[in-house]
C-alpha cells in the first residue's frame, strides 16, 4: 500500500477535520467568482484571467491552482482536486502578520515564485477578525477576498499588466496620494467637490443636468491637476487615473456581492462559527445610504470613492466599458465618462 501510495503522486493526502473547513473557504470563494461573473462582471472566471490564491492560515499555507513554479520551489502536499480547482498544502510562506493583497514581485531576480505573476494573498477569516474588527462573518471577509482578487484579474490582461509596470510601478504609491489628499487641504477640497458633482450626476434628472455636473467635475479636476502640477511640481495624473481604475472596478465589484447577499440567505455548508447569522443582518440591511464609506471620499480612500462612482455613471448612462478597459492599458474610467 505504501509503494502504491507512492507511486500514484495524483492521490491526494486526506485533510484533517480543521481543515474541511478551510477548503470550503476556499471552494466558496471560488463558487462567489461565478456569481460576480454573472451579475458584475463577465469574464471573471475565465481561466485565462485566473490568479492562484494563498490562504494564510495560523501555522501553514492553503494554495488554490498555484503556478508550477510555486509547485516545483515549495512542493506543496495536494489535498483536493476537483471541477477545476486544486487545492495544496504548504509551509507558511512570511510571517507577515495579515494579507489582504493581491502581490507579486518585481526585478532582475526572476527565481521567486511570484515574480511577474500575481498571487491572491489572504488572511484566514479568523486572523482577518482579529486585525479588523468589523469583519464579523465569513461573507464580509469574502467581499475583501473578491475585491483584491479582481486586481488578480485586471493583472492578467497583458496590455495593463504591461501599463502599471512601465508607468505605475515606479511612480507615486497609493499611499503618497493618500497622505497628499488628507494633508494638503486645497486638495481634499476640490476632490471632495469633484466627488459631489458625480454624485449629482448620478442622482440627475435629465440627461441636460448630468452632462452639467460632469462638465463641472472635470473642469475642477483639470484646475486641481494643473495646480498641483504647478504648486508641488507633481504630476499626479497617470496615477491617479490608474488608482481609480483599479480600485473603482475592483470596488463596484465587491459592492455586487453587497447587492446579492440582501437577496439570500447565509451559507449554511461552512462551521458554526462561520454562520455569520448576526452579519447577515448588515447585508440583509444594506444600502448605499448606510454604507456611505463605497462613494464619500472624506470616509474612504478618496480614488476608491471616485472611481467606484464613475463606474457606476458608466453603468447608469449604459456605457459598454468593460470589454476595453482592461485590454488597453492606458484607458482610465474618466476618458470614457468624458466621451
């Protein structure tokens, strides 16, 4: 038995019980990218634009389709297999304390295993509870696995992959552009003011009065960029425009699954602890006036906020954007809105 176990490397090693539980984290997030590809987003589980997923767990790794390379560098134990999804066992790859990323790196040094290839990094949803509070169920925690996965896919397209490393990667983080809209007061106001103009476009009653409030978003947008250019010797567009790309799909995305889950009912198949009855509650509730942290840029990141509600004008005013925003690397959101 052992010689045959041996021998046939495509049996895969039986989980422990604690385990069942992560690997149906796992299958759920999976089945949750079919849903996105249904209601938000087609073409999301297409396998060409699929990214491996890596489970940081207390003491080992859970990998989700990983590369051969991640294969052949850790030897990862297989542990399940099944409808397109395979599911291994590795050793713990950092000690970083809480993933929440979608990562890869970046160099001359092409042996790691991530490098030019994006991997889907998370917390379990036990150590992602612990570090932010407010995640109480399992559900919530899949909405931030889904949004960071979606960056997964936007990498996957070569023309933007292409784009953010030859005029992204080096440029201002998006940590710089946090810390210069909340310490340069100028500037948060006229974002702020740029933000409310897509609101109003979005709430219009006409098509006269949203082509107004977006004719006034732009003209203080090119005013702030200009000052900015001008005040501080900084050009913040090319990367303020990729921001907003990324993280305004990756939003609108997520607030899909928002969206779904007021129309159903907890997964059952997980743990008890998993049940997330109480946070049901949150989702069963939810609208875009209580969760006013998707589109206010004074309580989110401000390009989160301005991207997601320029989408949303895209989807209001049916603009057919998705099949080219990510095939072309240097389209951004506000050049569609100002077509």
């Amino acid at each position: 038995m052992l010689l045959l176990l041996g021998i046939n490397g495509s049996l895969a090693a039986q989980p422990y019980a604690s385990e069942r539980t992560i690997l149906d984290r796992i299958i759920y997030i999976y089945n949750l990218k079919s849903v996105v590809n249904e209601n938000a987003w087609p073409g999301f589980t297409a396998e060409a634009f699929d990214v491996p997923l890596v489970y940081y767990a207390d003491s080992a790794c859970y990998v989700a389709n990983p590369t051969q390379r991640f294969i052949d560098t850790y030897k990862p134990t297989l542990l399940s297999k099944a409808s397109g999804l395979t599911i291994f066992k590795a050793p713990l790859l950092d000690r970083v304390p809480f993933h929440m990323e979608t990562g890869m790196t970046f160099g001359d040094d092409a042996t790691a295993y991530n490098h030019e290839s994006p991997f889907m990094n998370c917390s379990s949803f036990e150590i992602t509870s612990k570090t932010v509070p407010d995640v109480k169920g399992t559900e919530q925690w899949a909405t931030m696995v889904i949004h960071e996965y979606f960056h997964g896919f936007q990498f996957k397209h070569h023309q933007f992959f292409e784009f953010f490393k030859q005029h992204i990667l080096t440029k201002i983080s998006e940590d710089s552009l946090r810390k210069v809209y909340k310490s340069i007061s100028w500037y948060k106001e006229s974002v702020d003011r740029e933000n409310d103009f897509l609101l109003s476009a979005l709430n219009a009653n006409t098509s006269a009065e949203r082509k107004k409030d977006i004719t006034k978003f732009f003209e203080y947008r090119k005013e702030r960029r200009k000052r900015m250019a001008q005040e501080m010797k900084l050009d913040i567009t090319t990367v303020e425009r990729a921001y907003e790309k990324m993280e305004g799909t990756a939003r609108y995305v997520e607030y899909s699954l928002y969206d779904k889950f007021a129309q159903t009912s907890p997964d059952t198949t997980l743990s008890l602890s998993d049940s997330a009855y109480n946070e049901y509650s949150h989702f069963k509730n939810h609208t875009l006036a209580k969760d006013d942290w998707l589109y206010l840029t004074a309580k989110t990141t401000y390009f989160y906020a301005t991207g997601f509600n320029m989408v949303r004008l895209l989807e209001k005013t049916r603009v057919d954007y998705r099949h080219q925003l990510f095939t072309r690397g240097d389209l951004a959101l506000e050049d569609l809105l100002e077509r």
